[in-house]
C-alpha cells in the first residue's frame, strides 16, 4: 500500500529528472524559478494517485503529473501579476523580480510547456483526457474572472450560489480535473472517473471555505499571518457572504456598508466590528459545519467506487489531514 | 480549381458560423472583440489550402482553421499589451479599450478556445498534429522574446543570423505550422508535409523581410503610414543590419552611434541621415534580392511537391499577390 507521502516523493523525484530552462534564457528562468518556488505539489499527487487507484502504471502518468503542475504554476504566476502580489510563498513573485511582460511571455511560454508534457505522454483515450485538461483550463479562467468581477460589486450583489460557483472553477475544478485525468489513463470505468471528478469539487470547495475562514478565525502564530485581511480587503469572502444570509436585516445593512466604505474607515476597527457581528451569529460554527458537509460529500463519494480500499487510503489520508489543518 | 479567394470565403464562413460570447461576458467579449477586428485570415486559408492540397475534405479541418485563426488572435492581443500598441487594425486595442488585467486572461482564454477547437476536430494522427501545433505555439513565445531582447541590445549585438532567427520564430513558424497542419488532416507523406513546411517558412521570411523593407522604402500614398518609423523607434530590423553588414567601417560607426544615441537626435534628422547611407550602399536593391531569394526558394520547394497544378495554384496565387504588395 502506497500513502500519499509516497505519491508526493515520487513527484518530487519526476520534476527533479527535469530541465526547464532553454534558449532564450530570459524567457525560460522565470519558469524554471517558479517550478521551483516549492508548493505542496498537491495535483500531480492527486494525479498520481488516482491513477494507482484503479490499477495504472506510474510510468503511464509522469508527463502528465509534469503537464498538471506546469498548467497551476502558469494560471498563479498570471494571477499574481493580476492580482499586483507581491510575494509569493514568501518569494518575490516574477512580476516583481523581473516585470511585467515577463510575466505575460513566460505565464504564455509555461502554458504551451504544459501542452508539451501532456503531448508526449501517449495514451488511447488521448482526445478525452486533453479535453478534460482543457476544459478544466477554461473553467479555471471563467473562475478567475468572476473573481475579479465580485472586487467591482457590493456586498448584495454577490450571491452565496455565485460565489461557491467561482470558487469551484477557480479552485476546485483542477483538483477534480487532476484525479480525473489519472483515472483516466488508468482505463477506469465513465461513472468512477465522475465520481472521483465530483470527490475532487467538493474537496477542493472544502478547503477553499478553510483558506476563508482561516482568514477570520485562524491561530495567528500557527496561521503565520494576521488575521482579517480579507475583510481589510473588502473581499466577499464566504464568512461575510453567509453573514449577510443568516443575519438579521440591521446586521446585514451594518456588513453592507462597512463593506461600502472601503477606505473611509479604521482598518482594525472594521475588522473588530465585521467580527463582533460574525460572533453574535455564531458564523465560525456555520462555517465549520459547511466544510464538514463537503468533506462528508467527499467521503461518501470515496467509499462508493469500486476499489481496493488499501488504495484509496491516500486520498482518505488527504482528506483527513486537509481537515485538521490550521493554516 | 478553387482560388484562394474561395478558401478565404470558407474561412469567413466558418468564423460566422461560430459563436465566441460566453459567461461571463467580461471574459469573452474582448475575445469576440478580437477575433472580429478583421485580419486577413491567412492562417486558416493556408491551413484550408494545403488539406485541398492533399485532397483532404473540408469538413476534417474546419475546426482546426478556427483553431489555428483563435491562436494567432492570442498572440496578436498579448504582443499588443507588452508592445504597449493602442491600436490594432485602426481600432483600440484590448489593453487600451478594457484594461491590462482583461488582456491578459482574456489572451489566456484564447489559448484556451484554440485548443478546445483543435480537440473537437478527430483524426487519426491526432496526437502528431497537436505537437505541431503546440511546438509551433513554444516558438512564437521564443520568437516574441528575443524580439523583446533585441530592444535592449546595440546594433553591433545583434547578428543577421540572430534576426533571420527571431523572424522565423515570431513570424514565419505559424505559417509554416497552419501548411503543414492542414497537410497531416489530409493524410499527407511526411517528406511533403516537410517540404510544405519549409515553403511557409521562406513565404514567411520573404514576408517580413517585406515589412522591414517598406518601412523604409514604402510608398507613403499606398503603405498607408509613414515610412521611416523603425529608424525613429531604434528597431535593429533587417535594414539596418545588413547595412551594417555591406557597409564600410565609418558607415557601420555612423549608424551604431545614430542608433545609440535615441533620443539625444531630432527623430526627422535621424531618418534622414540612416536613410542617406542605405541608398549610397543601395540597400533598397539588396533587401529585394534577399526577398526575391526567399519567394526563389518557396517556389522551388511548391514545384517540388508531388501534387496536382490546379490544387498548388492557390499557393501560387499567394506567393504572387505577396510578391507584388505595397503594403
């Protein structure tokens, strides 16, 4: 039995065996500096792992694990430069270090190199698994636009459903897309690759309602961050969104225009008030029974494939340390 | 016999027919933007072209003519936001009528859409035509790159060779990819698609070398801008390379220093003094002798091919309208 530890070194070991930097040297060192920024590796894992699971050959999924990672790295490298970070896991992002066409070119470059691993990894249901790749891809895009679109928008405007449909495209659809496409090259059956899909959706729905309420209810000193950016940033996260839903009509007119106000207000007094609101309503509670729920949907999907238990204790692993997790 | 007028009114239809707005619509209405804003749609005409070539069907490569068409409108938006170019075709450009964040991932959906085309289009040499298009895709990013460092190199650093190199990436691969994709649909032998390949690229070096040339030389009245814009910009084209090349040691001097000192010289003074030593070393006649070689060679490599005259003469057609264009 494999854990996900395992799945982790060996693609460790698959990006180590590889060279990213050609000519010109301009365009390919920032890709090869943000392959090498470090991440938790999290998809080609997955990837890895969903192949294992129904019985495929490693070698079968390496230049995939290869093309999923790369395809990640671009859409956080164009995100950061979108988004004006300047860090990124502690590293100065490459629009920073470098600049801004860098960053258009080599995201493109890192694009098309994903396309390369994808290519050479030869399989007989090739059309079907690239299209998934691609349509994970658009959806990906789609995500990050309507991102964008809630920074222009009040507090009202932005609906639960919206939201959690933004995050599933920008967040969950390439965890989905990553065990699918593993699954796939393993052959395995139309209505378990689904299931292994919708697995991944409500994973990765679950940790993206963490990172939101890491943001408001994190231990500081484990979280290594100080909490409430997010309502600093007047970001319609999920815990303000759900506020406005649960609350009364004076709570949700009070979040409105706190949330209105952008700059005319005291940064730490917004954020004590934004709390003081979200604790009357016991929000981290609600919260927290909101992630249990999709981890409970994940589990459920998990035990009904049709597969050997001892395989699919990685993605149990995965799941149950997402759930402990502190930052 | 088809024209390539014909293939051009195929690919008119093809694009009418598509539909490119989606949600949301601030993704893809900058892509709708774009994919309108005319052009001459040679890329899906040669792609048409060659698959007739082969007798291929028209129906095997209607997608892939959108394709092909969707990822050169992706290079064209992301070049304009790092050129920093206001307009495209005499209308705003994506960077200018919306903002940079919407250009660079509505470029990103492009990519997207371009390969979501492709993989709608089956074929048996499915996985060979895809790398083509994607190693294609990776030399368009080299070529736009090292166009990029160019700017920041004297005219003494750059080589003929080196710009020969970077025209080839930027310019005349997509070119020779659309022919030789179109020739893979149909089937064709691999020494021909080869050598289809190689007539895009002397067509495409003959082309830009065209530009350069009338930038210089162009009659003002029909080229429809005023000459002498690369001299005023620095732009080390293939002008003032060669000059640099045929040139004696103080002509070399004269024009390294003119392009040295950038803004320190009256812009009018500049083209005046450049253009004063291209006609005493006559570099008009040698530019042309240099086209008039590459449009030699792709005749050559077209009579080469083993197919029937009638299904070359659209090619023929192309090569003659070029050779004759004044802007």
């Amino acid at each position: 039995m494999s854990s996900l530890k395992y799945y982790l070194a060996q693609v460790e070991r698959i990006f180590n065996e590889e060279q990213f930097i050609f000519e010109p040297h301009e365009l390919y060192e920032p890709i090869d500096y943000t392959l090498h920024l470090g991440g938790k590796r999290i998809r080609p894992t997955l990837l890895l792992a969903a192949n294992a699971l129904f019985g495929g050959d490693e070698g079968q999924v390496r230049d995939a694990a290869l093309g999923i990672e790369t395809f990640h790295n671009f859409t956080l490298l164009h995100d950061d430069l979108m988004d004006r970070s300047p860090l990124r896991r502690g590293q100065p992002t490459v629009y920073t270090k470098w600049d801004e066409n860098t960053a258009v070119l080599s995201g493109d470059t890192m694009y098309a190199l994903a396309w390369r691993y994808f290519l050479r990894q030869p399989s007989q249901r090739l059309q079907v698994i690239l299209q998934c790749f691609n349509e994970t891809a658009i959806e990906v895009c789609e995500g990050q636009q309507k991102d964008m679109n809630f920074e222009h928008m009040t507090l009202e405007e932005v609906s639960i459903d919206d939201y959690m449909d933004m995050i599933r495209q920008k967040t969950a659809v390439l965890l989905a897309g990553a065990l699918k496409i593993g699954s796939l090259y393993a052959g395995a059956p139309d209505d378990e690759t689904e299931r292994l899909y919708r697995f991944g959706i409500h994973t990765g729905l679950a940790f993206q309602l963490q990172d939101d309420l890491l943001d408001g209810y994190g231990d500081t000193a484990v979280f290594g961050k100080k909490t409430g950016q997010d309502i600093r940033d007047n970001k319609k996260s999920f815990l303000p969104l759900l506020a406005c839903s649960i609350g009364s009509a004076s709570q949700k007119q009070e979040l409105m225009s706190i949330f209105a106000a952008k700059d005319n207000m005291d940064e730490e007094e917004k954020v004590r008030r934004v709390m003081a609101i979200y604790d009357t309503l016991a929000l981290r509670q609600a919260v927290e029974k909101a992630i249990d729920d999709e981890f409970h949907t994940a589990i459920r999907l998990l035990d009904d494939i049709h597969a050997d238990d001892a395989k699919k204790a990685p993605l149990r692993e995965l799941l149950e340390s997402l759930q402990g997790r502190k930052k």
